[in-house]
C-alpha cells in the first residue's frame, strides 16, 4: 500500500519532506493554483504525485473551480495521478466532468463519496480500473459503509486500484486492500501538542507529547513561545519517517491477507 502525504498548504512544512526519502505527495488544486504555488509543486515533480481537485474544501467555502482551468494545470505540470473535479453530493455532474477531462485527453481517478447510491459504485467498478473513495472523514458510520463497499469491490471488481481520500486509521487502513491512502495528520502536531511515534515492538502508532519529544532529541522549545523553525524541520522529518514505517507495515499486513473474510461475510446473507 502507498501512503501519501498530504501536503500542508503551509509551504515551510510541505518543503520538509523534501529533505526525506518520501515519495508519495498528495497535493490539493485548490490550494495550491495560484502562481506562487506552482512552483511549490515543481520541486516535487521527481515525487509522485496525486493532485486532488480540492472539491470538498471548495464547496465547504463557496468557492468555484474552473474545470478547463484544472485540467490545463494538470497538463502544464505533466501529473499523471489526479482526482476528477468531483461534485459534491451530485454523481451525475461527477461523471459530466469526468467525460469533459477525457475529451481534454486526461484519465482521471473517478470518486465515489460516502453516502451515494452504491449503483453509481457498480457503475465505476464495471468501467474503470481506479476509482478513489471519499467523504470518509468522521462519519460514525464509515465501518458499515466499508464493509459494503469493500464487498462489492472484491467481488465486482477485485484488481480495481482504490485510493481512500483522507484515510488515515491504521486499524481501517490494515483491515481493507485500499492501493493507496493519504494523510495530513504528518503536519498537525503544531496544532494538538503531540507528535506521532511508532512502536516496532507492538506495530502501532501511538503519541508522544510534543514537549518531551523536543526534550528527548536536545531541540529547542520555550512552552508558550513560537518553536523554532529548526525544531519544526525536525519534528515533521521525525513524523514522516514514522508514517514510512506505517507503510511499510501496512503493506507487509495486506500481504499476508487475501481479504476473503470480507466476502465470506456477503455469502452469509
């Protein structure tokens, strides 16, 4: 499984990870289109790279995306993965635009959200062979709907690449044969005073506070007062490297697993 991160629209946290052997980098149009963005993203062009359109945070603001506009920089900046400019709560103007990028000659990942008809999932399922799940974020309801959704894809269309958009519980990320996910959460310790650590005798994440992290590793920080921006570098490589070894278990979990109990389920109803 691959693990993307989530680039900050912050551009000192997001240039961080070019200091690690992180490959995966997900980057949302939304922020990053204008200008001075671009040549954010031109560092990373020797990553890989998956452009999400950025359609969820658009809607939440009110912000109209120009289509044309998303696929020329799709274009100009020769990405290979990216997200069709989803609508939200609107399967059918979802799939206007995935036909309008196919006449721009793009191929784009189409996106089943959490709460559409599970007929427009067996549509995609039937005539692509990507497809990327969305609007996963805190539904209490999002083990019944996996669970669903994973059951028809196994036995619909089980070599279908799905990317789960925001997916980033270890315990979901272990239990379905997701190709890819992606997560933000690399850059938020700033925010909640704690820094991701990772267990190698138990193969878990857990959390460490943000204090004694800079305490343990002799970097300077003040509580109360601005961290340096040496500490932060420091901090956000420790993170990326700690979501390399979630990868890196993760895949070696969905290895060991052919995921046959999910359709076993369906064969009891």
């Amino acid at each position: 499984m691959r693990l993307y991160l989530a680039a900050s629209d912050n551009g000192f946290e997001t240039d961080n990870i070019l200091k690690t052997s992180q490959k995966d980098v997900l980057f949302s149009y939304h922020y990053y289109q204008k200008n001075a963005h671009w040549k954010r993203i031109n560092k990373f062009l020797d990553r890989n790279i998956f452009l999400d359109s950025g359609a969820f945070s658009a809607h939440t603001k009110g912000v109209h995306i120009d289509i044309i506009k998303y696929c020329d920089f799709i274009k100009k900046l020769g990405i290979s993965d990216y997200a069709v400019l989803d609508v939200i709560g609107d399967n059918k103007s979802t799939m206007d635009n995935i036909a309008i990028m196919q006449k721009e000659g793009l191929n784009p990942w189409p996106v089943f959200h959490m709460g559409s008809n599970l007929d427009d999932l067996k549509y995609y399922l039937d005539n692509y062979n990507k497809l990327a799940l969305g609007g996963m974020v805190s539904s209490p309801n999002l083990n019944n709907w996996l669970v669903s959704v994973w059951q028809e894809i196994l036995t619909r269309a089980p070599q279908c690449k799905i990317h789960g958009f925001g997916l980033t519980s270890q315990e979901k990320m272990q239990s379905y044969p997701f190709y890819s996910c992606d997560s933000s959460s690399w850059c938020s310790f700033s925010r909640y005073g704690q820094i991701y650590r990772w267990s190698q005798e138990k193969k878990i994440l857990y959390t460490q506070r943000i204090e004694d992290f800079f305490k343990e590793n002799n970097l300077q920080y003040t509580k109360g007062k601005p961290i340096p921006k040496a500490s932060i570098s420091a901090a956000i490589v420790a993170i990326i490297e700690v979501f390399q070894k979630l990868e890196n278990h993760v895949t070696e979990v969905h290895k060991k697993s052919n995921f046959s109990h999910l359709v076993d389920q369906l064969k009891l109803f």
